[in-house]
C-alpha cells in the first residue's frame, strides 16, 4: 500500500466515535486537514519515514497523531465460526508465506515463526496502518453471546477483567463455546483475548515478570511514556501479549535463554490494566502466565502541556525559520545588490577609459597632421 492509501485509511479515525456516529456539535474536517496537521506537527522526515515503515512512531509521535485525528480506531479481525472454511484465497496466500511450516502450523506441531507473523495475518485480511502498534482480534457475536448466555453477562465480565478466575465449571463451559471457533484459523491466529483466562495457567513455562513505564514529567504534570514487558518463556518461541482494557495483542520472541522483553510505544487508555502472556507449548497446546495487574501514569494533564509546549516548539521553529528565510533574503539581495554596483562601477571607469584613450588618441592624430616642409 503506497504512502496516500495508508494516509487515507485514516483519515475516517477520528470522525466517528466507536458506534459510527459523529458526535454532534462538531464540524467535520476534511481529510487532508488531519494530514496537514501530522504532516505539521511530525515533520517532513519523521512523517515519511513512519508512513513508508521504515521505522515505529514513539510515544510522542503517538500523542501528536492522536491531537490530530482525535480518537483511534485499530483495525480488526473476527473470528470464523466452525461452519466456515478458510477461503481458497486465505489457504494459497498462507501456502505461500509459510511454505515448508504451512504442514506442520496446519497440524498443530508448530506456531508461525516470528518473522512471518504479520505476512500470516495479513492473508487474513489484517491490514494495520501507521500508529496501530497491537493487533485486534474478536469473536463472533455468535460465541460471545454463549459465553454470556453459559457463565453469566456478571461472571464473564470479572473474569475477562482479571478479577478473578474461572471455576472449574466455568472453564468446562467457556471451552464448548470457545469450541464453536474455526479451529485451522486458531493454528494460524493467537487466541481470543476472552479465552485466555480460561487457558490453564502454567508459569513454569511462560512468566510475565515485570512491566516498567518510562514517565517524564513536563512543567510539573506527569506524562506516560512506553512500556517495557519482560518475561521468561521456552527459548526461541514465539510469545504472545494481551493487553487490557483495550484489548490489544502484541507478539515477541524469546532468545536462546528463554528471556523475552516488548517495548510498547502505543499510549492506553486509562490508568489501569492487565496483561497476560501466552505461547504455544511442543503439544501445541496454548499456556498462559499468571494475570498481571498494572497501572500507567495518567497522563491527561502531563499530554495537554506536552501538547502545548509541542505547539508552542513548532511556533518557534516556524518563526526561526521565517527569520532564517527573511536574513537569507536579505543577504542574498545584499550580495546581488554589490554585485550590481560593482558591475556598474566598473562599467561606468571602463567607459570614461575608453573615452579617454579615445580623445588620446585624437590628439596624437592632431599632432601628427602638420605639414611637412
């Protein structure tokens, strides 16, 4: 997709509000108003490079994307029910990019490599653009509605927000809903986030040991800033994060240690959340680490000063440049203006020489005219 196509992808962001109505006493902008504005506030270079994917947004840049197009929406996927089969399309585009792994991922011996991650979900339509940083997956209405329907609307909302864990019976339950998912599409997708709680927690395998915010604090208010997940897994796996309240899922790896660690630039919303992490086990059987409660600084106050101090940066940026402009100016018109006069100056001595040598020679003529006796 070429710069203008994931520009426009984002165009409808900030617009409407999750729902799809736009909020009422607001004027709609039109799209290259938002672009205009990143364009402004990232800067030329900045603006290229994360837009051609040459490099990630950082926590800053997030906030700037976020004052200009208003509220984010991820792009997303939902899940197959069992009595859909992956299209034909889906198959030879996932032959394709896994080619010798497709066998052994379709058969459950395997999780897709790390490196293929993003390739694999794009054959399944997931397209993410510049500032999605995590990955959104749902479930039909279908299975969510068993889920409510079986455990309670009550019990599954505390157990999906870490509150506590799922009973034995409750686990039973969420199982033959969770049953109702395409299960080829679940060898090549991470789990549902409102499966992982019920998955069986095994912290001998995978771990989720610590979550650091990195935090500034910007003319007394605090600002948030990325976070560091870090944990321990079987070595070289691929790991699977799901952060809530969103949810999001992030995907890692570890090294030959088994050691692991995410860095998360995309600002969440809210102060409080929790997080699991997941990976595939020889079976091909999906663990997960115990729940991680953890809050972020609530960076409201600290953003809008950000914002502020960002605005009145780029004002002053603006005004050295226009000076810069106006003293090259004028330097250049100093320059071409001594360049002139020089030119003239010697234009005017080398024709009053000229006349000179002119009426010289004259008189030489005079003097040598006279008669000869």
């Amino acid at each position: 997709m070429n710069l203008g196509n994931k520009v426009k992808s984002c165009w409808g962001y900030a617009t409407t509000k999750e729902g799809g109505q736009k909020p009422a006493g607001q004027t709609p902008k039109a799209p290259i108003e938002y672009e205009g504005c990143l364009f402004k506030s990232l800067g030329e270079k900045a603006y290229k490079d994360i837009y051609y994917g040459i490099r990630q947004p950082t926590y800053e840049e997030h906030l700037l994307y976020e004052s200009c197009y208003g509220e984010r929406k991820m792009t997303s996927l939902t899940y197959y029910t069992n009595d859909v089969q992956i299209p034909k399309e889906t198959d030879a585009c996932l032959r394709q990019t896994l080619k010798s792994y497709y066998s052994k991922v379709k058969s459950g011996q395997a999780d897709v490599p790390y490196e293929a991650r993003e390739e694999v979900n794009r054959c399944f339509g997931i397209n993410p653009q510049a500032f999605e940083e995590g990955r959104v997956y749902k479930i039909p209405d279908e299975v969510r509605s068993c889920l409510t329907q079986s455990i309670g609307e009550t019990a599954f909302s505390e157990i999906n927000s870490g509150k506590r864990t799922p009973s034995n019976d409750e686990k039973v339950k969420g199982e033959s809903c969770f049953a109702k998912l395409q299960s080829d599409q679940l060898k090549f997708l991470p789990r549902p986030s409102e499966e992982i709680p019920f998955l069986e927690e095994d912290t001998d395998t995978i771990n989720l040991s610590g979550i650091k915010e990195e935090t500034k604090e910007i003319k007394g208010k605090g600002l948030g800033g990325k976070l560091t997940f870090s944990g321990v897994g079987p070595a070289n796996s691929v790991i699977y994060i799901y952060i809530y309240t969103e949810p999001i899922v992030v995907t890692t790896k570890t090294d030959e240690n088994g050691d692991w660690v995410y860095e998360l630039d995309q600002p969440l919303e809210g102060e409080k959340h929790i997080a699991y992490a997941t990976v595939k086990t020889s079976s091909g059987k999906s663990v997960r680490s115990s729940v991680f409660d953890f809050t972020v600084v609530a960076a409201d106050e600290g953003k809008q000063v950000f914002l502020e101090q960002e605005d009145v940066s780029q004002d002053v940026r603006s005004k050295f440049m226009r000076l810069a402009i106006l003293t090259v100016g004028f330097a250049l018109f100093a320059v071409v203006t001594i360049v002139v006069v020089n030119f003239l100056r010697l234009a005017k001595n080398k024709k009053i020489a000229n006349s000179q040598n002119t009426t010289n020679g004259k008189s030489n003529d005079d003097t040598g005219s006279g008669s000869v006796n």
